[in-house]
C-alpha cells in the first residue's frame, strides 16, 4: 500500500513537472553559442580582427504570451570577460550604447527582435559583440547575455550560458 501511494505520488509530481517550472524550468531561458559569420556555427576560435559573433536563442517555457519588444534599451545586456576576468573595454559604439541606455558600465544593451513569444516558443538571432567590445587583442574571452524578464512574467532577469571565445593572432 505504502509502495502504491509512492508510485502514485511520483506519477502526480512528474505530470505536474512536465506541466510547469516546478521541476526548476526558468520561464524564460537564454542560450548563447558561437557563430562563425552570423550564419554557420562556430568554434569559438577566431582570427584578430574579424567579427565575433553570437547566435542567441530566447524561449518561452512559460504558458503565456510574452513580448519581446524591439529596439528597447533596458531589456538586453552582454557582458564580455578577458581571461583575467575583467570586463573588457567597450569600443566606441559600446561606450555610446551604454550611456544612451545608462545602464552599468561593464553592460551593453541592447535588443533586436519586435514579436511576441508564444508558450515554449523560441526566437534566434545573432549580434556582432566585438562591435561593442573590444576583442581585438588575441586572447580568451568569455560572453554571457543577461535579459530582463517579460513584463508579462514578472519582474527579475534571467542570464544566459557563458560560451568561451579565443582570439588568435
């Protein structure tokens, strides 16, 4: 009997897991990975002076309709690490991002998608960091993006992976 009412017990929690974020699925979620040119994957080794780019994609594990609001400063920032661990030197373009936004310094923000987001729905696109970040000298580097939550979902952020890019001569 006592066996029963476990399997039963087990059976309800993993209904109910699959069913919503109790099992610890964020509502939202980013992942970030490296892009070659913004088409092809990467393999997160790069030559100096060619662009770096991310493929970020945002998905919705919500059951809500959620915005993702296009060209609105406060919602997306990256943030891009030397092998020291120090943020890296934004490039100008980084520099006048940051302070239109006034965000942290150490973030850039930014955003490009203008669509709503259904339940467990993903969008991808791609940004070119090195045009905010200067990732010109050969070396390791490390990008995260960071995205406040929906509207629709409450207030917090969530962040992404951490992918690791090396820069060679």
């Amino acid at each position: 009997m006592v066996q029963l009412r476990s399997l039963l017990l087990a059976a309800v929690v993993a209904i109910l897991c699959a069913r919503s974020a109790l099992c610890g699925q964020a509502p939202f979620a980013i992942k970030i990975s490296s892009s070659h040119d913004g088409v092809l994957a990467g393999t997160g080794v790069e030559r100096a002076g060619t662009p770096i780019v991310v493929f970020v994609a945002m998905t919705n594990n919500s059951s809500k309709v959620v915005s993702v609001p296009s060209l609105d400063r406060e919602f997306y920032m990256i943030e891009v690490r030397n092998e020291q661990g120090n943020i890296v030197q934004e490039t100008d373009e980084g520099r006048k991002m940051r302070e239109a936004a006034d965000a942290p310094k150490g973030r850039r923000i930014l955003s490009g998608l203008n669509d709503e987001l259904k339940p467990h729905e993903t969008v991808k696109h791609t940004i070119e960091v090195s045009e905010y970040w200067d990732m010109s000298r050969p070396g390791k580097y490390t990008i995260q993006v960071e995205r406040r939550l929906p509207e629709e979902l409450g207030k917090g952020s969530v962040k992404s992976n951490t992918i690791a890019v090396t820069v060679t001569e």
